[in-house]
C-alpha cells in the first residue's frame, strides 16, 4: 500500500469511530455526502455511478480477500513450524535419556595375583592424572578451570531469569485470559472476545489509546484491559474495530520498530523474547532505513559468531589501509590499532 492510500487513514478512522452504526452508518454518510454536495449520480451518465462504485468495490474486495488468504497461510506455516522445533526438541530429549545397555554384565572372579595387577594399573592411572592436573610454568591449567566453572555460573543465572516466563505462541505473542495478543518488529495485534450473547456495535465498547497505555471493555462493565505499554505506541496509526459482532480487534503502531515486547501491559506476565521466531519474509516489510539498521545488526551478529570483524570495524580498517598505502614513508611497525 502506498503513502498516498495511507495518508486519509487517521481522518477516515476518526470518523468510523463517530458513527455508533457501524460500517452501515459510514458508507451513509459518505453516499449522503455525494449526493448533496457533488454532481456524482448525474455528471458521468445514467448508471455511470453504480458502474464506478462496483468496480472499486471488487478492486479491494480482492484484495483484502488475498491478505486475508496470506494471512491465515503465514499463521498455518508458523504453527507448522512450532510443531516441528517441538518434535525435534522432544526426540532430541527422549534420545539423551537413552542409556546404552552394557552387553556383557557377566561376574568374573579374579585370582588373587590378578587381583593385584588390575589394582596396580588403576593405581598408575590414577597417578598419572594427578601429574597431568599439576600447572605449568604459564598456569594455562588453573586458570581455564574458573573460566569454566564462570561460564556455568552466568549460564544458570541466565536459566533463572528465563524461567518464569512465558514461551510465546505461534504468533510471537502470547494467550491471555482475557485475549490473545500476536506481534511483529512493526506492530502488536490483540483479539479481545466480547463474552456477550449479543452482536456488539462500536456504541457497546470504549477503547482509550495513548502513547503509553491501553484501556478497553464492555460498556458499564469493568475494563477487559486496564495497564501500561512497555514502549511507546503511534496514536495515529492505532486502530480498533469490532469484528463479527463478538470480538474487539486492536492494532498497536510500534514507535521503535527494532523490538520485542515482553508482554502488552506490564501489569500482565512476560514472555521469553529470547524465544520469539522471527519470520524472515517480514524483514521486505520494513521501510528502508529500519531494514538498513536491521541488516547491520544481522550481518554484525555473524561476523561476531565467526570471530571476523563487524562492518564498524572492517571501515576502521580498511580507512587506516588506505593511509598506510598513500604514505608508504611512515614506519607503522610499532603502532597498534585497536
């Protein structure tokens, strides 16, 4: 969607949420409108108008029949997905637990002098491996021991903090009592069911948003949401609208498109971003700049797992390269480079 089909969105918005009636109520408006103040019925000809009004129609019809189609194939792929890491986790798990069976469980009774020699032989192994424990000179020996014992340490300090939260459902969000909430780098998702044996119009609701927090239910009942956003959110390309009569679908604009939220509200439990499974076909959705800085972290964080320089550094370098061949009369022996 361009940014000329987008740039009508806050008005258009503003005025479908004026109108207690819904989708019906604004389309009246908008026809009554045309009617009134433009020459629309009558200035292209009989039947002109119905002519134009149906092909738009069948124009976005399409497309929002295609979006939906995309939609609930990306989320059939994701749950696809989750169910294989699960599986393989579980295979992985259930082989580890597998403890080979000793084929030959047969007593030998020793001799007395064979006896002696297997003890003999433990005992000059045993001693070996206390020769081979004593450091050296450089004291390589002592000092990757703590090392190891520290990488343990912050490993499990890491486990603890992870282990009250919550794995994220399949669409990087997770299942609250009261609603369900998905989200990508770009935006946050929430289906809040309106538990009612009615078809609830926008007039039953109240939904407040604000840069900072969230408040939304049933009319004269107690708020479904009530708390705080962990980040900030565009007020002006939030948007909420009642689907199907039952639930209450609201969309978050994230200020800062480079982050996972933890949870909705903060009043509510976290889930492991750690956790969070990222689509790759989404990174084409972001705009150029976000996608730049996106791309450097990635490339950054491989460059990293294999011990090369980020792209920072490699700029670093190739710039004191440069200099060091437009002045080949330097000595640069003794400098060190950081």
């Amino acid at each position: 969607m361009s940014k000329n089909e987008e740039k009508f969105d806050g008005m258009l918005l503003a005025m479908a949420q004026q109108h207690e009636g819904g989708v019906q109520d604004l389309l009246d408006t908008i026809f009554s409108f045309l009617a009134r103040k433009t020459d629309f019925y009558t200035g292209g000809g009989e039947g002109a108008a119905e002519k134009l009004v149906t092909s738009k129609f069948k124009k976005y019809e399409a497309t929002a029949l295609a979006k939906a189609v995309a939609e609930k194939a990306e989320r059939a792929e994701q749950e696809r997905r989750r169910k294989e890491r699960l599986e393989k986790k579980k295979k992985e798990e259930e082989k580890v637990e597998e403890v080979p069976m000793d084929t030959d469980s047969r007593i030998v009774e020793l001799t007395d002098e064979q006896a002696a020699k297997l003890q003999e032989e433990i005992d000059n192994k045993k001693l070996a491996k206390e020769v081979t424990a004593v450091p050296g000179p450089s004291g390589d020996n002592a000092d990757s021991e703590p090392k190891k014992d520290n990488v343990e340490i912050e490993d499990e300090e890491e486990d603890e903090k992870e282990k009250n939260k919550l794995r994220p459902n399949s669409g990087n969000g997770a299942d609250m009592p009261n609603y369900r909430w998905t989200q990508t780098l770009q935006e946050v998702e929430l289906r809040v069911p309106l538990k009612v044996n009615f078809s609830v119009r926008p007039k039953d609701v109240f939904v407040s948003i604000t840069k900072k927090h969230l408040t939304c239910g049933l009319k004269g009942q107690p708020p479904i949401i009530d708390g705080d956003f962990p980040h900030e959110v565009k007020l002006e390309e939030s948007t909420w609208v009642i689907e199907d009569g039952k639930v209450l679908l609201i969309n978050l604009e994230k200020v800062n498109k480079m982050q996972w939220w933890a949870h909705v509200v903060t009043c509510d439990p976290e889930i492991s971003t750690k956790k969070v499974n990222p689509e790759p076909s989404k990174l084409s959705d972001l705009d150029g700049e976000t996608r730049g800085l996106v791309e450097k972290m990635m490339y950054d964080q491989r460059q990293k797992e294999l011990g090369l320089p980020t792209s920072d550094e490699q700029k670093k370098q190739d710039v004191i390269k440069k200099f060091m061949e437009q002045h080949p009369e330097m000595d640069f022996s003794k400098c060190k480079f950081n």
